[in-house]
C-alpha cells in the first residue's frame, strides 16, 4: 500500500453543515495524498454520505476550506466539481440505461473535449475526430474494468456487477484527479466484491486517488491506506486500518455494534 507522493490531492477542513436544527458535520477535515485508497466508515446516520456530498457538489457547506492538488475549489455543484476534477459514483447506479456501456463511457469523457456544440451540430472536422478518439479511449476503458466485450450492450442488460464496474469506467473517463466511490460494494455478491477490490487496487497502482465510502468493514480494513471514522457528525478516529481497529472510541461506535 504505497504512498506515492506527500503532496495531498484532497485537502479539506473545517466543514460543517447544519440540516435545520441537526448538526449533520462538526468541523470535519480529511487529507488524502496521491495514490491512496481512502476509507470513510461510521455506523448509519455517522454523517459519512453528507460528507461525501458537500465534497463533491451536491450539497453546500456552511464552513469549510476545500483544496484538490493544490488549488482551492468551491463544491457549488457536481458539475463544477468534475471539471475541477472528482469524478464521484453514486449508491444507486445512475446510469444512462438505454445507452450502450461504451456511450456511458463516452459521455464521461465529453467534459474533456473541446469541439463545443458548434461542433456537435455541424459536424465539424475536428468534431467527428474527437469523436473517434472519446470512442477509442472509452473502448479502453471498458477493456480496464473488465467488461470492454459488452461495449455494444445496453447499460440496463448488464449484471449488478458489471453495471457497477460500468459507473466506474465512466468516472475514470473524465482524468479525475480523485475518484470517489459511494458504496460501490453494495448489493454485492462476494464474487462481485472480491473482482471490485481487484480493480479498485489495479487503479491505485496506477497512482491513482480514490475516496471510498463504504459499510463494508472488511473491506475498507483489507483495502484502505487511511481511514476516516465519522460518529454523529464528528471526527472520531483517523489513521491506519490497523490503527483505527484498535481504537476504543471506534469500537464503541461502530465495530462494537457488529459492524454493518
């Protein structure tokens, strides 16, 4: 579990978010360097997805200073974000589901082009060029996550698992510089979950960045360089999983109520 570089490509601190009268996040902050897989785990109602949410634009922080390689950013919308470059997957699937996997993918990538909608309409030279290369490079991605033989398939015909694998794949189309999983296990098989953590370890040690949100203990322990443990919106623990499975505070809160 190599740490590649010390230079964070996430740093956040300070972020709270207050729902009406419930305090959802207490001066929250997490720092995640380049190449790490990084756990965030907490019993139900911890505050983990809401973190997750103001990190990526889908929700506005009341307080927080938010920094991705090195430069500020403002999580005022996901699309924003994923310019800024965190390409997130969400809990249920949201994929386009009359699309074929490989125009999934495509659309990833169109927040990298440059042809414009002048392009798109006319059909342009540099258009139609483009075009074969997003396909060229959406195809590979397909081939990367393992499921490049269904690149023709609809998303909706494809298994739990693949549709997962899939949401992946169009993540990874945009360059993020993080990738933020939310509960990718779920719903999982064992198979399924072992061929997921096969894959999140191929991105890795490809020095990629990846924030993971996830119930599954085992796996976060078994994968995660750093975790992060959220209890009522509080910061209750940070380190490594070998540290964190020993602290008393966690086992209280979460790894003492049987996990989940």
């Amino acid at each position: 579990m190599a740490e590649n570089s010390n230079a964070p490509v996430l740093n956040v601190s300070g972020i709270s978010k207050r729902f009406g009268g419930l305090q959802a996040l207490s001066d929250v902050g997490i720092t995640i360097k380049r190449g790490q897989v990084y756990g965030l785990i907490g019993p139900n109602g911890a505050g983990k997805t809401t973190f997750f949410n103001v990190i990526t634009g889908l929700y506005t922080p009341d307080s927080g200073t938010f920094e991705l390689a090195g430069k500020p950013y403002a999580p005022k919308a996901v699309h924003l974000v994923a310019k800024a470059g965190i390409a997130r997957t969400f809990q249920n699937i949201r994929l386009f589901a009359e699309m074929t996997a490989l125009e999934n993918v495509m659309v990833g990538r169109h927040i990298r082009t440059h042809s414009g909608l002048f392009g798109a309409v006319f059909r342009s030279k540099g258009f139609k060029k483009e075009e074969l290369e997003i396909a060229k490079r959406a195809q590979e991605l397909l081939d990367y996550v393992g499921i490049g033989s269904y690149a023709d398939y609809k998303a909706r015909t494809l298994s739990y698992g693949d549709q997962r694998r899939l949401e992946i794949a169009r993540a990874l189309a945009t360059d993020p510089q993080l990738i933020a999983l939310d509960e990718p296990a779920a719903g999982m098989n064992a198979t399924e979950k072992v061929m997921l953590r096969e894959l999140i370890d191929r991105i890795r040690k490809d020095n990629r960045t990846i924030l993971l949100i996830e119930h599954d203990v085992k796996l976060v322990m078994g994968l995660c360089d750093r975790v992060t443990v959220l209890d009522y919106g509080k910061q209750i623990a940070e380190g490594t999983p070998a540290d964190v499975q020993k602290n008393e505070k966690v086992i209280e809160a979460y790894l003492g109520a049987g996990g989940h």
